[in-house]
C-alpha cells in the first residue's frame, strides 16, 4: 500500500487527538482506543441503517435480532429512531 502525505498528516492528528500529552504507552493505548472507538461507532450506524432496511423489506423483530445478536428491544429500539422518519 502507499500513502499519501496528507494520508499520514491525518492519521498522525489523529493519534494525537487521543494521545494528549501523555507518556508514550498511555498515549498510544489511549490513541488505538480512541480510533476503534470512532471506527465502532461507524459500524453501529451502518448495522443501524441495515437493521431499519431488513425491518423497512418485512424482516421480523425476531429475526433481525437473531442475525444481530441483539435483543428484541434493542432492535425495537433502532427501528423505532428512524432518522427517516424524523425527517420527513
């Protein structure tokens, strides 16, 4: 793979968002939990969005909680925050 100069400027701000002037253990632990955490969160909101898709196409609560591994109310929880719906 290459990378490009802004590619490493960005990560490099990145890590430091998290790292905070800490020494350089903390810093980096702190620097790959922060990332993760980012990256989780986008993968939370892309489950979200395929969850209120299969609910939107017929898929049971059950079902869509079974493929998840999440519980009933959970699911019920996210169909029921539809962005879609809020906006319109």
């Amino acid at each position: 793979m290459s990378y490009t100069e802004a590619d490493v400027s960005a990560a490099i701000a990145k890590m430091e968002k998290y790292r905070s002037g800490l020494d350089y253990e903390v810093g980096t632990a702190l620097a790959v939990v922060g990332l993760c955490a980012e990256r989780a969160g986008r993968e939370i909101a892309i489950r979200d969005d395929m969850i209120r898709v299969a609910h939107r196409a017929g898929a049971s609560l059950r079902q869509i909680a079974e493929a998840s591994g999440l519980g009933r109310k959970t699911v019920t929880a996210i169909v029921e925050t539809d962005p879609a719906r809020a906006q319109g």
